[in-house]
C-alpha cells in the first residue's frame, strides 16, 4: 500500500469524427492521496467527464487514449473488461449527475443496496443486509430510513435518489469516489444535502474523492486540492487556499470572479465573457488566449505548461502568471488592456465553440 491511491499521468484523449479529430484531453496529470478530496472545476466542455470516464474504463470503443491512470499501482489502462469491472465494483465508486444513470427502477432502493452488500460480503444474510440498507439510508440523510427502504427510485426526490446512489456507493466500501457534477441538477439546498451525504461516505469509508463540478464555489467546502480545467488541459492547480487567495492563471480569476461575494458590500461580480474554444482545431498557443485580459503576442504562439506558481504543489499555466501577484479578479477583468489585435487574430484561427444544450 502506498499514500497514493489514484495517480493519472499524461492522460490524452481523442475522439476521431466526421469534422476530424475532437482532442478532449490532452495531457491531464494528478495523484490522489489515500483519503483525499480533489475537486476538479472547468466550464462545460473542458474535458472534465472525458477524464473521469477515461478512469473508469468506460469511454467509448472509439476514444483514443494515451497515457497512464494506475489505481493501487495497478495500470488500469489496457486491462481486461472482467478485471476492469472488479475495480469500478469494489475500488472506485462513480456518482453521475443524474441518478438514474445508477439505478434500476424497477427495484426498490434497498434491495439495490442491499444486492451491492451481498454481492461484496458473500457471507452475509439477507436479514443483515437489509438492516445495514437502511443504516446506510439514515446515514446519507434519507427522513424515515425504515420506511424508504421499500421505495422505488421514482418516489423519491431527484436530491433524495442522489444520496440513494451516495448509499450504494458506500455499499461498496470504495477506495476512491468519483462525483461527476453530482449536485448539478439539484437546487441549492438539496445541493448542501448531497455534499454533506459526499462527507458521510468518505469519512465512513476512508475513501478519496474527486469532486467533479463546473461551479468553483462548490469545491471551497468539500475538497483539499482543486484542479482548474480549461480546453483538455489542467491549466492551475494547487490547494483550496491557493486557487482562491492567490490564483495565478487569469481564467482562474474568471471563474472567482463569477461567484456571488457575500464579503462585499454590492455584490460585483466579473464574469469572463466569451465560450471555449472548439476541442476540434485548436491553434497554437494559450487556448484561453481570446477570452484573456492579459493576452499578448506570446501567448499566440506557444501554449504555456504547467509551472510552479508560489507555494508548494500551486501550478499554473500562464506566461505572465507572475503579473498575477496581488491582484483580484475585478482589476484583471476590468481594466488590464488586452491586447485587441492579438486577441482578432486568434478569434480568427478558433472557431468558438457553441456550447452543446443541457452538457454541464
Ligand atoms: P465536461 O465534462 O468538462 O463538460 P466533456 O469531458 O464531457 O466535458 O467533453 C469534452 C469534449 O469532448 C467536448 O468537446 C465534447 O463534445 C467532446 N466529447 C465527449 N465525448 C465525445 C464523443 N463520444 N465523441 C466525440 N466528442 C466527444
Ligand atoms: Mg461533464
């Protein structure tokens, strides 16, 4: 046993298509601690699910991919289907946006807890497994545990058949948890419900989670380390302190920037205008050089790697992260000049991309 429980290395990426070939992620790196949370956060589109999927083993047959994601020291690229479906049973859990995705409506939410028990502790007795079902709907939350245990999926709340999945995933005792936008769907307070359900698996179950969301103030509470993403790539990444007091990639600052203030008097908020670019033919350079205040020539021609941006472990990609020190959102966002004819002529090599309805 190592510290490390997950680690992906250089994961690339491709979907090869009728307009050419879509590169989705390319070169996405991280190594997740035994019991740490990661959240990974990037406008729709950036890769995030693509990477998640890629883990797991279930992108389609289609997909390029390059790289390495060993879980356990185990190399999960390039296994065997039925070694690959021993894994995401017992060592990785996957929450998915919409619960359904997850759950068979056709059975009662505690036999579908209760299955997952059994089919891990051979041993156990039916008796048994339905008493720890309802145990484990009480700990994620679910009002009235012995009652729900004989509810279908379709009597229940979209909130409440989220914390039945957090249940089953428990079930399994995981060694790492993968939320793709599990609250995404959700309003605010059940929001709140099912991050709190995320905080009961992982601490009963010691496992790590990444915590995969398009909304950077979802991370702050639930989650050690943040990994921004942008185009398919890891553009900062560091600790929740670093990615919210010292950011040193400007789209970081965008996304900060959006977030309502409650420590300001008027809430001002500085959205970042503009989409992503198309994953289909990016130009050379910074992918985020159209939507960027501190633009210039140098970022049209070579796209910036990852570096060390200040404290241990911060990285970011900017050529001029270091003109990031002590600034905040607002005075990037609304006053840096950014160069205009730079800016004209990447528009014109990048397409942007027009966001795909109902894709978060
Ligand atoms: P996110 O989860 O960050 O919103 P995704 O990882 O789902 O983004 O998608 C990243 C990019 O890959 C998008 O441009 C998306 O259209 C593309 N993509 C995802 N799946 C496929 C596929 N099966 N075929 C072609 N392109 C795909
Ligand atoms: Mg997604």
């Amino acid at each position: 046993m190592t510290d490390t429980v997950l680690e992906v290395a250089d994961l690339a990426v491709e979907f090869p298509t009728e307009d050419g070939t879509v590169r989705a992620v390319r070169g996405v790196g991280y190594r997740l601690g035994r019991g740490e949370a990661l959240g990974i956060v990037g406008e729709s589109g950036s890769g995030k699910s693509v990477t998640a999927l890629a883990v797991m083993g279930l992108l389609p047959a289609t997909a390029r991919i390059r790289g390495s994601v060993r879980f356990d020291g185990e190399e999960l690229l390039g296994l065997s289907d039925a070694r690959l479906s021993e894994v995401r049973g017992k060592g990785i859990a996957m929450v998915f946006q919409d619960p359904m995705t997850s759950l068979n409506p056709v059975y009662a939410v505690g036999y579908q807890i209760a299955e997952t028990l059994l089919r891990h502790n051979p041993g156990m007795k039916a008796r048994a497994a339905r008493e720890r079902a309802i145990e484990l709907l009480g700990a994620v939350g679910i009002p009235s545990p012995e009652r729900r245990v004989d509810a279908y999926p379709h009597e229940m709340s979209g909130g409440m058949r989220q914390r039945v999945v957090i249940a089953i995933a428990m079930a399994n005792d995981p060694d790492v948890i993968i939320a793709d936008e599990p609250t995404t769907a959700l309003d605010v307070t059940v929001q709140a419900q099912v991050l709190d359900a995320l905080e009961t698996a992982r601490a009963e179950t010691g496992a790590a989670l990444v915590l995969i969301t398009h909304d950077l103030g979802v991370v702050a509470g639930h989650t050690d380390r943040v990994a921004v993403m942008y185009a398919g790539r890891m553009v900062e990444t560091g600790s929740v302190e670093d990615i919210f007091y010292t950011p040193r990639m400007p789209y970081t600052l965008g996304l900060l920037g959006s977030l309502p203030r409650l420590d300001r008097e008027e809430a001002r908020l500085t959205p970042i205008t503009g989409s992503p670019p198309s994953l289909l033919h990016l130009p050379p350079g910074c992918p985020f050089t159209p939507r960027c205040p501190l633009a210039r020539d140098a970022c049209l021609s070579a796209e910036p790697p990852l570096r060390p941006a200040g404290a241990e472990g911060h990285l970011s990609a900017c050529h001029f992260s270091e003109e990031l020190v002590g600034t905040g959102a607002e005075e990037v966002f609304e006053t840096a000049g950014a160069d205009s004819e730079a800016l004209a002529r990447f528009a014109d090599a990048a397409p942007l991309n027009t966001p795909e309805e109902g894709t978060v």
